[in-house]
C-alpha cells in the first residue's frame, strides 16, 4: 500500500469514527437535551419567574463548590483513553480509568464536605439568597455524583461507546421528567422538592455510568498493557489547564448570574435562564461534533489531516446551525411564550441577543480547541476560554452600566465572539487551520435569503394565533426554502460528499440518509463559484 493510498485509509477511518460517534451523541443529545428543556419548562412553568430564580441560584451556590471538582481529568481520560484504545490497548484504558476514578472520589469527597460549611454562607452573602439555603443544601451531593459521571461519559467516549455517554444522561433526565410531570400536574412542586428530585436522579445517573463501565472493563482489568499506562503526575499535568479552563468558565457563569441578581430583578435572572435553556437546543447540533473533535485529533500526527478533518467539520456545523440561529433571532417572542408562557416573551431581545453566540460556528472555536488538546497542546486550547472571560469581564463592567441587564446579555454574546477571533487567529498559527470562506459564504448566502422568506411567511400569520402554529409554518417554510438553496449554491464540492459517504458505507440508516441527500444534492445543477 502506498503512503497516499495509506493516508486516505487512515483519513477514511477517523471520519468514519467522528461521523458515527457523532450521530450517536447527536441522537442521545436530542434526546436527553429535549427532556432536560421540557424539565426546565415544568419547573419555571410551576415555580414562576421568582421562584425558578431561586432555584437557579440554589444550583449556581453548588455550581461553586463543583469549581473545585474535576481536575480536568475528563478531557485527560478521553486523550489517553483514545490513544490507548487505537492500539489496542484496552487493558492500559482500564488501569487509566481506576486511577483517574480515584483522584476524583478523593476530590469531590473533600470539596462536598466543605460545601456543607460553604453553602450557607454563599447563599446569604454572594448570592444574597438566603430563603433558598435549604435546597441548595439538598442539592450539594450533586458535587461528589457530577465529577464521577463526567469522568465516566468522559471514558466512553474515549474507548469509542459514544451511545453509553449519551445513555447516562438520557436516563438522569427521562426519570427526571417522569416525577416532575406527576407533581405538576397536582401543584405539589416546590423549591425543595425540585431540587430533592435534581439530587436523586443524578444518583440514578451515577448507578447507572457505573453499571455500563463495569460491562467495558469486565474482560480487560487482567490483561497485560502493551505500554505503561499514564501515572497520577501525567493525568494532572494534562488535565490541568482544563481544570483551570473549567474554573474560569464556572466563573464566568456565577459571575454572570450574581451581576444579573445584583443589577436586575430574580423574574430578569429566570428571563436570562429561561432564554439560555432555549438557547442550549442549538448546542445539540454541534456538541456532538466538538465532543468528537478530542478523541478524533488525538489519534493522527499528521497535520494535514488535521486540517481536513476540520475543514469537513467546520463546513457542515456551520451548514447546520447558521439558518437555524437566525431562525431563533426572527422567532425569538414565538419560542419564548410556546416554551414558558406569555410572562416571558419580554425577554425576547434577550434570546435573540444571545443566539448570535452560535454563529461563532463560522470560526470553529470549538473544533479548533479540540484541534489543539488533541495535538498535545492543552494549554493553547484552554487560553480560549481565558479570552472569553477577559472579555465579558471588560464589556460587563461597560455595558451593564449604560445599558442595564441587557448589556449583561450582551456581553455574553461580544465575549464569547472575541475568544472565537483570538482561537481562529491562534489555530492558524500554530497548526495551520483555516476555514473555507467560498464554504462559509454560501452558507450564509443560503440562510439570509432562506430567513427572509421566514420572516415574511411569519409577518402572514395573524398575531392572534397560537405560537405553536405560528412555529410550525415558519419551521416548515425553513426546512422547504433553504435545503433547496444550499444544495443550489453547492457549498461542498462532490469530492467531499462522495468521501463522506465512503466513510460510512454500509453502516445502516446513517449511511441511507446521507446517500439518499447526496443524490438529491447531485442532481440540484450547480450555481457557478
């Protein structure tokens, strides 16, 4: 076999994984997304804007305590898991795992314990909610089971069992919404009461990554490694700037709830909630592509496959989710009063606002951080997220107080595409990443031109009928106005459709769907570059 002919295999091989792991989050990312928005609704629906602000800030005290869990050690377990994994070296994955599950225990043990000391006095002084201290406390087990379900997820996907991640936390949220749904429907739910039914199903979920990777490691714990596996010292030493990365972004989060506590109202906190739950809808179209982008990055050296790796990637995230964030920009009072009711459609503006943080998809920030922790270069992945932060606390401070809490909305959304430039322009010089502007271009030729016709069917209906329906013909009018447009401006070159599909040849209805779109893709002439 020649070494181009070697190259395209190997080429072949890590799409085929990447498209088939994907597929599999994304499914049980619908799934358990889906479910955790339909959770979040009953709760804000019962609770109303004042109460599920409390709620948010009972899980945002134990948000805190988690800044001093992890240690980085899932992205750890996943770079050495699949790189053990692609030698076949399942017996050194196993051994990584038992070691990484120890620190983590020990870790998360110590910070729950403090949190029982912590927790009252960060409800009353920092988030000056001390009528809620009690279901904070209820849910401050959350702070040993988290840790040890990210490790566990971490591992699966790692050692390729994408669908036992995704299981674990479709499980949490489908028990989750089974009690939520009886106790709504007989006005019983209280603050404390969510947060008991929040702690027991993680519980669940924890019995649950533990079963599943009791069934992977059962007929590898004895067997001899072919290397030795990564010692406590090397874990941590990868994992580090993750951790750091994960402190800076908990951070961030705390620090934009307590500024929206300390600027607005709790109903303008559950506003800013409520929109970003909405929000995390669109983050079940690409996460399953950045979930994949480590363990994918971490098998080659070559970094020419690295950049078409990311190069496909980066085109068919941006494909997905362009047209549908702006989607969320002209529906943003329409989703808002269809999920959690006519009192929240005055946040509108805040949804749309923060909507344009996923059209940071055009420049890959995540891929391109994957790119980078995959390559052996954590701490150049993770500076990205100390550029987000850098930046919201700047324009916060600038915005918030000429423009209020909306300017906090804001600068969520400037941060977030500041750090998305400083990884765009940091990938380009350290591995030679780029996008493809011809890619990018018609994309977003394709979704302006198919939103417009969004907006004008919406202007059609009467203001008077139900956001359902109002909903479902504009959705309608998107699926029927862009898969047309796109496949005319034909983004992608068939090269790269024929490669897609030899990636996953034969591999059931994966492979169907995407065969019988290319055909139609194909046959659509093509528009000129």
């Amino acid at each position: 076999m020649t070494s181009d002919a070697k190259s395209v295999e190997d080429l072949q091989g890590l799409a085929r994984e990447g498209i088939m792991g994907a597929t599999v989050l994304l499914t049980t990312n619908i799934a358990s997304t889906g479910l955790a928005a339909i959770n979040s609704i009953l709760i804000a629906r019962a609770l109303g804007p004042h109460g599920y602000g409390q709620y948010t800030l009972a899980l945002t005290s134990t948000q805190i305590m988690l800044l001093a869990t992890g240690l980085g050690l899932p992205s750890a377990i996943t770079y050495y898991a699949s790189k053990q994994t692609a030698t076949r070296d399942m017996a050194a994955a196993v051994k990584t795992l038992e070691k990484t599950m120890l620190i983590t225990i020990v870790n998360a043990a110590a910070a729950m314990l403090l949190g029982a000391f912590l927790v009252p006095l960060i409800m009353r002084s920092l988030l000056e909610a001390e009528e809620a201290t009690r279901a904070a406390l209820i849910a401050l087990p959350t702070v040993l089971m988290i840790p040890v379900i990210n490790v566990y997820t971490s591992f699966f996907i790692g050692v390729g069992k994408t669908e036992y991640s995704g299981a674990t936390n479709t499980a949490r949220e489908a028990l989750r919404l089974a009690v939520l749904s009886v106790l709504t429907a007989t006005a019983a739910l209280t603050l404390n009461r969510a947060t008991s039914i929040y702690t027991a199903t993680y519980t669940v979920a924890t019995c649950i990554a533990i079963s599943l990777a009791t069934r992977i490691t059962r007929n590898a714990g004895d067997k001899q490694t072919k290397e030795k596996p990564p010692g406590a010292r090397e874990l941590l030493a990868y994992g580090f700037p993750f951790y750091v990365a994960g402190i800076l972004a908990g951070l961030l989060g705390i620090y934009q709830n307590t500024l929206m506590a300390r600027k607005a109202s709790e109903a303008e906190l559950a506003g800013l909630r409520a929109s970003m739950n909405i929000i995390t809808a669109l983050s079940i179209l690409s996460s399953p592509i950045y979930s994949m982008a480590l363990p994918i990055f971490s098998k080659t050296t070559s970094k020419a496959t690295i950049q078409k790796i990311h190069r496909l990637a980066q085109g068919l995230s941006a494909a997905l989710l362009i047209p549908i964030t702006l989607y969320f920009i002209v529906e943003s009072q329409a989703l808002l009063r269809f999920f959690y009711g006519e009192k929240y459609i005055v946040y509108q503006d805040y949804l749309a606002i923060l909507s344009l943080t996923n059209l940071t998809v055009l420049l890959g920030s995540g891929l391109i951080g994957g790119a980078l922790a995959g390559t052996g270069k954590p701490w150049r992945a993770n500076s990205i997220t100390i550029a987000e932060l850098a930046s919201f606390l700047a324009t916060s401070a600038l915005l918030s107080k000429t423009m209020g809490p909306i300017g906090i909305v804001a600068s969520v959304t400037v941060s977030r595409w500041i750090a998305s430039i400083y990884a765009y322009l940091l990938a380009r010089k350290t591995i030679g990443i780029s996008i493809d502007p011809v890619i990018n271009a018609k994309v977003v030729a394709a979704s302006l031109a198919s939103i417009t016709i969004v907006a004008a069917t919406h202007k059609a209906v009467p203001q008077s009928a139900p956001a359902v329906l109002t909903l479902a013909v504009t959705g309608a009018t998107l699926l029927a106005t862009y898969i047309p447009i796109v496949s005319a401006l034909k983004p992608f070159r068939d090269i790269e459709v024929d490669f897609l599909l030899l990636s996953i040849e034969g591999k059931g209805p994966v492979y169907a769907i995407a065969k019988t779109l290319s055909s139609i893709y194909k046959k659509i002439p093509r528009i000129k570059r």
